[in-house]
C-alpha cells in the first residue's frame, strides 16, 4: 500500500507539472485543450478508499486551479470525477474480478479501459467548460470545446497508458 502511494504521488506531481508547463498553452483549432490530469482520476484501482480517492482528485484540482487561474474550477470538477470513477468501475468491470484490480489497458482491456476513459473524460470537459462559460448562449462553442478537449485527452492518455503498460 505504501509503494502504491508513492506511485500516486509521483503521478500526481508529473501530471501537474506536465499540465501547468506544457498543455496549459497547448489550444488545438482553438477549441480544444488537452487536460490530461484527468488520468489521474481514471487510473484509480478497484475498492482504492472513496475518501481517498475524493480527496486527491480534490488536491490535484486545486493545485491545477491555483497555477491555471480558474479558481475552484478544475477542483470541483476533478472531485465530481472522482466520486463517478468509483461507481462506473463497478459498473463495467465483472463482479469476480479482483478487489484490486488496476485500471489499466493490460488489466481491463482496450475497450473496457476507453470506455471507463472516455466517459470519465467527457464528463469532466461537459462540466468544465459548462461552468467556465457560466452560460448557454453559445452551445455550439461548449459542445466543440468539450469534444476537441475529450478526444485530444484521450488520444494523450492512450500514450501514456501504452507506454506504462510496457
């Protein structure tokens, strides 16, 4: 257990660091960012302590927030993310699995892991930018935004779930 907090809080710094310095100023077709701290909250294992898991996503949301300049955004969003992981790997992963099961493309599988990824991710972008506008006047601007951003961190995620799962 120990070993696998450190894991996390590894994770934890490079996803930060790695969002705040570097895909912070990335902005595809003028839409779409990349938000890849959302992994954070996906790669949580199965039966990992709720409050724990709420907590983190809280802290790593805050801490983007602080660097990002969108007060209270990115946390409150991380930790609606974080509260739907737990649930959603129950709904798609068998009942016999392991209690620990991690979540991962080796342990799930390619579609079970995009699944898990892509609703989790595309949660998070529909709530993010529906809060960043603060408004539906222009929903064609959300709904580009929210998807550009979910594929391009899927796309980013899928990387680096190949490349870890080596």
């Amino acid at each position: 257990m120990k070993i696998e907090l450190v894991n996390r809080l590894v994770m934890f710094l490079t996803l930060f660091v790695v969002q705040v310095l570097i895909l912070n100023h990335v902005h595809m077709f003028g839409v779409g960012t990349p938000l890849l701290y959302v992994y954070f909250a996906v790669t949580f294992r199965r039966h990992f302590p709720k409050w724990l898991i709420l907590v983190s996503c809280f802290l790593l949301g805050l801490v983007i927030d602080i660097f990002s300049c969108t007060p209270g955004l990115a946390s409150s969003v991380m930790t609606l993310v974080g509260l739907a992981q737990a649930y959603l790997i129950e709904l798609l992963i068998p009942r016999d699995s392991a209690d620990d099961l991690e979540v991962s493309i080796k342990s799930l599988g390619l579609s079970k892991f995009v699944v898990l990824s892509g609703l989790l991710t595309f949660l998070y972008c529909l709530v993010f930018f529906a809060l960043e506008a603060f408004n539906f006047f222009d929903v064609l601007l959300w709904l580009s935004r929210s998807v550009v951003s979910a594929l391009l961190t899927m796309l980013l995620m899928l990387a680096v779930e190949s490349v870890r799962s080596r």
